[in-house]
C-alpha cells in the first residue's frame, strides 16, 4: 500500500502533502484495517511537513513524495532536485528556525539519506502502533 506524487515545489505543496499523507494514512486504517495511532498520525504529518519543507526551502524544481506501509511502519520518502545530503546541526538553544531535521530524527525509527543520479531521496520509518506512554506502563517496577 503506498500513495505518490509529485508536488510543484510552491507554498501550497506542504500542507498538500500533509493532507496527502493524512488521507492515505486514513484510509488504509478504513479500509485495509491497518491500526494507525493518533500518534503515528501526528508524527507522519509533522516528519512530512519537515522533508517538504526542506525540499522546497533547498532544492530547485518538484519534489516527489512518498508515503508507504512497510510492516507495522509507515515510510515517508522525499526526493528533491539538490545533491547535497543534509547534516543535522549541533544544538544551540539559541539558534532561531533550522531545527526541523533534528526534530525529524528524533521521532522517527530509521532515518536514510540517499545520494541519486540527479538529486537526493530521503527515507524516514514511523512506527504506526508505538506508544511510548504505554510502553513505560508495561514495563513494572524498576
């Protein structure tokens, strides 16, 4: 189960890819019975939101999304027209903006960055059934 495409590169591709994203998520969960947390939801429209973002601020030209269930994940796949591979920058409370791939990094399972013929692809992993809450309750006394 996967949904592409290609997005223009304008101000308007973000949000349609959030809703993109939000909207397959949404029906594989009706109509596969794939369980999506609200969390898994959350996180796939922020980290989707983050690439883009990123996508269109760097890259000249379109950027191509994908969003796909993998085992009990959902992967987000962003490729963009610039062959310079992004690196995550030492923390600096003070620094203003440009936290986004740090931010990406933390939430998700696996985060890849891949070199192209033309380009760069970017993969990011999100677990659709993790609960963090849940999982520190399950653990019992230390």
């Amino acid at each position: 189960m996967r949904v592409a495409a290609a997005l223009e590169g304008d101000g308007a591709c973000i949000a349609e890819a959030r809703h993109l994203a939000a909207d397959f998520l949404t029906r594989v969960q009706t109509l596969h019975g794939v369980p999506v947390t609200a969390r898994a939801m959350d996180l796939t429209q922020l980290v989707v939101s983050e690439l883009v973002t990123n996508a269109r601020k760097y890259a000249p030209g379109p950027v191509l999304l994908e969003v796909r269930i993998v085992d009990e994940a959902v992967e987000v796949e962003v490729w963009d027209s610039d062959p310079v591979l992004p690196v995550a920058r030492a923390a600096d409370p003070g620094r203003v903006g440009q936290h986004g791939l740090e931010i990406v990094m933390a939430v998700v399972q696996k985060f890849e960055v891949r070199r192209e013929l033309v380009g760069k692809r970017i993969t990011a992993r999100i677990a659709l059934l993790a609960d963090p809450v849940g999982d520190i309750t399950r653990r019992g006394p230390a």
